[in-house]
C-alpha cells in the first residue's frame, strides 16, 4: 500500500468520532438514567442501567471517613469517567440528580481529573434506598484530603436516579 495513503487513512481514522456501543436494555430494576449529550444509548436517546450493567464497568474502591457515616467505610461502584466514556458524553457540566431532586452539577473535567465513584455498595453491601442508595457519588477522600469540605459534600449526591451530560 502507498505509504501516503496509509497515513492519510490513519489520519481520517483518528479523527472520526468513536463508534457507537450496542447497549443492552436492562433484565433487572433501572436504578440509573442518563440522557443529555451522549452518543450511545439503548432508549430514545437516553441510557437506561440495572445494577448488573453497572457492576460490568470499571469499578474503584474508595476506603474513607466521610460526613455521612460513622467511622471508615469502604464504597465501591463505577468510575463515573469511565461511565461518561462508555456513553460518549461530551459537555462541561454532569448534573446528578437524587429521587427527591435534590441536584447537584459536577464540571466534566473534575470527573476527568478524579476517580470519582458512583457507589452502588458500601463496606461489600449494596446500597438501599434507605441507606443512601441505590447509587451515591463518592469523591476519592482517601486520595486527597483537601476534598473534605463542604463544597464536595454539596456535589456528594445520594440516592442519586438520573445523570444528565450538558
């Protein structure tokens, strides 16, 4: 093949989008909603996930003290980058809203930058409705200290139900 051409191919192939993920729909209870500026979806634009889908993403384990239990605990759930990757989320901002609609925006680059988790368990348990579940974002605490403050216990989001990419 003409050494040109291959360069122009590998050129053209870096520059086109990503392709699209064939999602499966949910077998078991939607516990997660994102719509918004994603590319990849499995309803009308919008991403639907069981707790199994979840489980299949990357997950991370986060081992702190935090303002909402007592004593160190272990969460564990998806890297939220890894979830925005998956869905082809492109913005600036990821609003996080719970089943009360309290909301709380996140800048993109923040996720990008940190192994924020959206838990789905917590010390190997899954997280209940009453518990703070089914799903709460969880900042790696025991990364860096500095984020125990009360600006990421705002953005902290639990029993969070939907995820919107703007």
């Amino acid at each position: 093949m003409n050494p040109m051409l291959s360069a122009t191919a590998l050129l053209l192939m870096t520059l086109m989008p990503a392709a699209a993920v064939e999602m499966a729909l949910p077998t078991g209870a939607e516990i997660l909603e994102v719509n918004g500026s994603i590319t990849n979806s499995n309803a009308d634009g919008k991403a639907i996930f069981d707790l199994n889908m979840l489980d299949a993403l990357p997950q991370r384990v986060t081992k702190a003290t935090t303002p909402w239990y007592t004593g160190e605990h272990e969460f564990s759930g998806v890297i939220i980058s890894d979830l925005l990757d998956y869905l082809g989320a492109s913005g600036e901002n990821v609003t996080f809203t719970a089943l009360n609609d309290y909301a709380s925006e996140i800048p993109m680059a923040e996720l990008e930058d940190m192994p924020v988790i959206l838990a789905t368990r917590v010390d190997g348990e899954e997280l209940s409705v009453r518990d703070k579940g089914p799903l709460f974002v969880i900042y790696p605490f025991d990364l860096d200290s500095t984020l125990y403050n009360e600006v990421i216990f705002g953005r902290s989001v639990w029993q969070v139900a939907s995820v919107t990419v703007h």
